[in-house]
C-alpha cells in the first residue's frame, strides 16, 4: 500500500447555509479498497460525499482525488458516481439507454459515440441485469430498478472509483442482490468504492473498512461495527438509526 | 395557395418555420430541467429590449436579442448565489423588464399597436432585415442543441451527475438560457413575447404523451412546432386574426388530441409488455427467497 491514496479529506470542514455540517473530517480511501461511510440522518455523510464531488464547497481543509487537489482535477472519467435518487427520470421522457449514456460523455470527445461507447453502454446494462430494458421509459421501471439505472451511468465509463450515496435506499431485495452482485464483480476487479449507507445490510461482506460519522467528526474508522442482538438477525430491518443524545464525537480533525 | 404571392407573406411564413423548429429545440432542455416558464420570463425581459430599439431607432429585434441575452445571464447568476430569495428576484426582474418596455415605447412616442404587435405577433410587420436577423439567429440556436445535444441532455437530466462526468455543469447552463433567449426573439416577431414560452414548452408536452425516448420527443415535438406554426400563419392571413393567438391555440389542440391519443395506446404497449413476459418480471418475484433465510436462522 505504498501508492496514493484515491480519496483523501484532511480536515474537511463545510456548511450548508449557516449551520455546519462537516467540522474537521479526515477520510482516507486506498486503492481497492471499499470503505462505507455510515451515520445517523444529519450525521454528514452525504455531505462529505458531495465535497468530493465538488458539489458542496469545503470551507477549510483539503480534498485529493488520485493525489490531485479536487480543483485542479479533471480526470473525470476515473469516477464514477451514483448519486442520492429516488428516480433517474427527468422532466421529458427518456430511455434506459439515453440515460445510462450520459455517463459515457467523459469518455468521449466532444460527446460524440463511437461503436466502443455504445458497446459499453450496452456492457453496463448487462452487468445491472437491464439489457432488456434499454429501449424502454425510466418511467416504466420500479424504484429498484431505477437505482440499476443510475448504477449502470456510474459504471459506463469504466471508473476505477466509484462513489454512491445510499444505493441500497428504497431498492426492492431482488435489486439489492442485484446490486450486490455488481458492486462484488466491481470489487473483484479492483474498483475501488466509497459507499453512503444507512446500514451495512447485504453489502457487508464487501466492506473492508467503515468509517462511522456523528454530528460533523469522524467516530469510528476501523472494521465494520459487528451488529448485536436483534440487528444481528438476517432480514431485520433497521429502521431507527438516531444516535443517543449528548454522546461526545470523537473530534478526530483536531487531532491530525 | 395565393398568400404566396404577398412577399410579406413569404417573409411570415419562413420565419413561422424557423420558429417551428427553434421554440420546441430550446424548449425540451427547459422542460428536462422542469424550468418550463423561463420562456416566460426571457419574453417579459425582452420588451425593454424591444423599448430601447425604439427610442434609439435600431433594429428591435437585434436589441432585443441583446437585452435577453443579458437578462438571462443576470437569471443565471441569481439561481447560483441568491438560493433562498431567487424567485423574488426573478420576479422583479420579468415584471421589471416588461414594466421598462412599454414606458420606453411610450416615452419614444410608439404607438400602442406597435406594442401589441411586439406582444402578440404580427405577420405584416416581419421585415426583409428582420427575416436575415432570424435566420442568424435560428442557425445558432440549431447549432446549440443539436451539435450540443448529448452534453445538454445530462446536464438536463442530472445536474449533480454531469459535474462528475467533467462537464461544464456551469457554461452549458448559461448556454441554454442564452439559447432559449435567443429563440424568444426569433418567435417574437410572428407568435409575440407573451406567447413565446407556449411554443417552447406545449409541443414538447405534447409530444411526450406518445413517446418513450427523449430523441423522438425531440423529433415529434419539432414536427408539432412545424405544423403549427405553418399552419397558424396561413390561417391567421385567411381569417385576419392575430397570429400568436391562433398558434398557441392551435398547439394547444394538439396536445388535447394527442393526450387523447395517448390512453389507447398506453392500453396497448402494457398488453405488449405483459404478452412478452408471461411469468412477471422475476425481479418482483422473490418474497418467498427472503423468508426462507429468516427462517433457516430459526426466528
């Protein structure tokens, strides 16, 4: 593990408005590695996740994708990202295929398709189950599927990282070993992941490292937490993830 | 076929096609970004612009052009950095420039039959100058979004996305609006400011009660434009009403038609889709599964 790492926050601090939401992260993704980022609701996650991106502006502290400062990077193409979505449909009707090749323009010069490109597009359809579905409406498709869709846009350019804000959120159990499944192939590959999830459900086996957040500050970043007593148990369904009130977080920004 | 023979007439109908064509090219991109009244709000600008080609005695419709352009970028900036009160100031700005635009004409000494003209089309007034300005301008707007298309498309569809693919999230924006403000100038000769945006946005409406792909939405939805357009101006030439009105009128019946086209067929595209997969989708199909490894683990 002597190579840079693909992700690196130092100290990360942003607000959204007045209120912070992020005060002083440190995150850390090597190459391979999956890591999954998990928190109660307004614990940060997706914040931090959209400072990488560059969604949401860091106020101090530094972001490096594949060693680069995040402004001065422009090799796209190397990430893949899935954002928080509900459904991939937007105001006009559009195909599975028009929306999964959106993802294929870092890929192209000046967004014009080769066969190679509409190859991969097809590739990506095939490793989220949906080939059959290329010709059809977003619209027609279920929630789970819909999240297969915004998977496949992410993986149509062939990233070596791949980011996902909640890809598990309102998937139906089929899409989720779907998913599952892909996501796996990707690792096996050496696709490195950085994941949002509320919990670790069926992707735990996958995840080498958590990286748990509260309130701002990193408060676990080592093995994925062991689920105890009936969360433990397969099919349980969490569904209460607050964290308890007046825990200190472990400020670990302050410390580097 | 006689309403050839009146050159003013050529002149009508040729910028009614390019009309067709740009209002419903720019539009879908409006409508993808569930931004379908900024049509609306670039025409009402658009009058200080056509007010200032008045008191200045240049050509209104390159002033207009100006004027949009510049109000559409200021709309830009305000939807960045003023989050919280943007459509408050958004609404100062429509209301302002269509305010500025009848106190210029005014204060120039136009007529009030100038300013409905400006409002709501007239085939009369469609100058040889003004038909080179519309044909520029259409050729820009064609080069936008067709040439742009792919790159527009996902910026449309998923802004947050578009940025991770390295795109110019920002200048493709800012293109859009300067294209759609563009097109509002083209239409305002023959369909009016006021009615602009329908052009824009009901074809497109229209066309998407039929389609499943964005690229044949585009496509139908140029035909509709088209069709309307042409046939707006002949009828307005034969039965002397204004028409804007009469195209807007005539889109709307349209999208009546067609939405009324549309139940049919979706009836039958679900019996299609049900006949090619006898057994369900599998993926809905897998309840049973889930409960069997609950209950291999004795709950």
């Amino acid at each position: 593990m002597t190579s840079e790492p693909v992700v690196a926050l130092r100290g990360v601090t942003a607000e959204l408005g007045a209120r912070p939401v992020l005060r002083g992260i440190d995150l850390t993704v090597g190459r391979g590695e999956v890591v999954a980022l998990l928190g109660a609701n307004g614990s940060g996650k997706s914040t931090a996740i959209r400072t990488i991106i560059g969604q949401v502006p860091a106020s101090g502290g530094t972001v490096e994708l594949f060693g680069t400062p995040r402004r001065s990077f422009r090799d796209w193409a190397r990430v893949g990202y899935v954002p928080q979505r509900t459904t991939a449909a937007g105001g006009v009707p559009a195909t599975v295929a028009e929306i999964v090749s959106s993802g294929r323009l870092s890929r192209t010069r000046f967004g014009v398709f080769r066969k190679a490109d509409r190859e991969a597009v097809r590739h990506a359809l095939e490793l989220v189950g949906l080939a059959d579905r290329a010709k059809d409406s977003v619209a027609a498709l279920s929630g789970g599927q819909h999240q297969r869709v915004l998977i496949a846009r992410a993986l149509v350019a062939e990233p070596e990282l791949l980011i996902m804000d909640e890809p598990m959120a309102g998937v139906d159990l089929a899409s989720q070993e779907v998913l599952a499944r892909t996501l796996r192939q990707q690792v096996e590959v050496g696709t490195t992941v950085l994941l949002v999830l509320h919990e670790l459900g069926p992707l735990e086996p996958l995840i080498d490292r958590a990286v748990v957040l509260r309130d701002g500050c990193v408060l676990h970043d080592g093995p994925p937490p062991q689920a105890v007593g009936q969360h433990a148990l397969p099919g349980h369904d969490h569904v209460h993830p607050h964290a308890p009130a007046g825990a200190e977080p472990i400020r670990t920004g302050l410390l580097s | 076929m006689d309403f050839l023979n009146y050159e003013f007439m050529q002149r009508a109908l040729l910028a009614a096609v390019l009309v067709g064509i740009t209002a419903p090219a720019v539009g879908i991109y409006l409508v993808q970004r569930r931004q379908a009244l900024m049509g609306d709000g670039i025409g009402h600008v658009a009058m200080t612009g056509v007010g200032l080609g008045f008191l200045l005695s240049t050509s209104p419709v390159w002033m207009a052009t100006a004027v949009s352009v510049l109000g559409t970028v200021l709309m830009e900036l305000i939807r960045w950095y003023g989050r919280t009160r943007g459509d408050i100031a958004l609404a100062m700005l429509f209301y302002g420039g269509m305010a500025g635009g009848v106190m210029l004409i005014n204060v120039a000494g136009g007529s009030s039959a100038n300013l409905v003209s400006y409002l709501f089309g007239s085939l009369s007034t469609v100058s040889p100058s003004d038909v080179t300005a519309i044909c520029v301008l259409a050729a820009f707007v064609l080069l936008v979004t067709l040439g742009l298309r792919r790159q527009l498309f996902a910026v449309s569809q998923d802004e947050e996305f578009a940025r991770v693919t390295g795109l110019p999230v920002r200048a493709l924006n800012l293109l859009t609006a300067v294209t759609a403000a563009v097109t509002v100038t083209v239409a305002m000769r023959v369909v009016g400011l006021l009615l602009v945006s329908a052009l824009m946005v009901v074809p497109v409406a229209a066309a998407q009660q039929l389609t499943r792909s964005f690229t044949v939405t585009f496509v139908i939805a140029v035909a509709i434009g088209v069709a309307v357009t042409v046939s707006g101006t002949i009828t307005s030439f034969y039965q002397d009403v204004p028409p804007g009105a009469t195209i807007v009128l005539l889109t709307i019946a349209a999208f009546m038609a067609l939405t009324a086209l549309a139940a049919p067929l979706a009836r039958r595209r679900a019996r299609a889709a049900a006949a090619a997969q006898p057994a369900g989708d599998p993926a809905e199909c897998s309840i049973p599964a889930a409960r069997g490894a609950g209950e291999e683990a004795g709950v």
